[in-house]
C-alpha cells in the first residue's frame, strides 16, 4: 500500500488548528457530501501535514498523551476564531467547530492520565454555528456517546487536551463497552480486555517505536504523575 505524505500544522495550539479550518492552509479545497432529505451533511477539508497522519508511530510520536478513553457525554460545541468571508448573499461571518466531550480514560499507553474523574477534551470539528454542514477535517469522524477510542491528544498551553486530524480518535472494537460494565469492571479487567484488541495492540506497538516529534509540549491539569 502506497502512504501518501501530508504536511500538517494541527495539535500546536488551537490557533494553528483554528487556522487551517477558518483561513484554509494554502486555499484548501473543501467537498460537501451529499446526503438523503433531511440530514445535515459534512463537509471535508484537505489540509496539509507535516507528519504522515496515516503512520501510527508518527501520530504517537506528536501526541503529547495517547489513552483508551470511554465517551460519556458530549457537552457542547464552542465557535471560535471568527472570519469574514465574502458570499454571494454578502459578507458572512464563519467560525470553526469544536466538540467537547466528557471521557473516562480506560487505559493509558503514553502519559499518564487521572482515571478517577471525568476529564473533559475537545475535538477539532463539528456541527457548524448555523447547523447547516458538519465541518470535518478528510479522513476525519467526530467520537460518539457510548463507544471506546484511541485518543491520541495534544496538550494547549492551558492544560486543556486537544483531539485534532485523522487518526486521532480511533475506535476500539470490544465488547465489554458500555458504561453499565465499564463500571463493575476492576481496571484490572479492563486492562485485560484492551490487550486483546487490535486498536491497543497497534498503538502500544507505535508508542514502542514512536517518532518524536520535537515541538514545545505543555503537561496536562488532568495528569495524575
């Protein structure tokens, strides 16, 4: 299989990321699904990388936490850094989407996060401030209630964590996910049931061979060492 390089600005800070949403990373082009009568479609950005999203061992190797993170909720959507772009109907004002969700993290393959509490992150992307388009980097999918993932986070200056690119939250397929035993299960068990999957086989071999990626990192507030 031919892996195609992409040069990417993401994770930096939610400036940078904001940017290549709202401003476009060299006129980014952006395609518009098309979808049944009645649901909102999604639109999708070709951005640019500078790490080969698409080799675990480079996205490890750029996150500053890599986890197994239940979803409990999703909280909200914040708008952020408003542009003015021309439209046929006018100047319109756009801003960038950003989903937040409240986790449980599971397990951690690089870093080490609280697992007592709730943690909240936030992902690049979303339902736009209008509700008209789902706005979603190429390759990208928005976390769902209910379900297990890969995290693979970027800690802002602030100490909040940021969920940003393809292959950033990837889903874990087992079957012992649901909140009911999440919660009658020791951390022990749920150690044991990741194991087995391949989702945390693949990333716990990535985080062995990781390639770092040397940018300024921040700690997180949210972690326990």
């Amino acid at each position: 299989m031919i892996i195609h390089m992409k040069k990417i600005f993401i994770f930096l800070s939610l400036f940078t990321t904001v940017a290549i949403l709202a401003s476009g990373c060299s006129n980014p082009k952006i395609d518009k699904n098309i979808t049944k009568s009645g649901e909102v479609p999604t639109s999708y950005l070709h951005a640019s990388f500078d790490i080969n999203v698409d080799n675990p061992k480079e996205v490890v190797g750029f996150a500053d936490y890599v986890f197994v993170g239940f979803v409990e909720e999703m909280t909200g959507t914040d708008y952020k850094f408003p542009v003015t772009k021309e439209t046929e109907d006018g100047p319109k004002e756009l801003t960038s989407p950003y989903t937040n969700y409240s986790i449980k993290v599971l397990d951690n393959i690089k870093g080490n996060l609280q697992k007592d509490v709730s943690i909240p992150i936030q992902k690049s992307g979303g339902l736009s401030e209008d509700k008209s388009t789902y706005l979603l980097y190429e390759d990208d999918s928005l976390p769902q209630k209910g379900k297990a993932y890969v995290f693979t986070v970027a800690t802002q200056p602030n100490g909040s964590l940021l969920v940003s690119g393809p292959n950033s939250n990837i889903e874990v397929n087992t079957d012992f996910v649901s909140k009911n035993s999440i919660q009658a299960l020791s951390e022990e068990s749920i150690a044991n049931a990741l194991t087995k999957t391949d989702e945390y086989k693949e990333y716990q071999d990535a985080y062995q061979n990781e390639i770092v990626k040397d940018r300024k990192r921040f700690a997180s507030k949210y972690d326990a060492s």
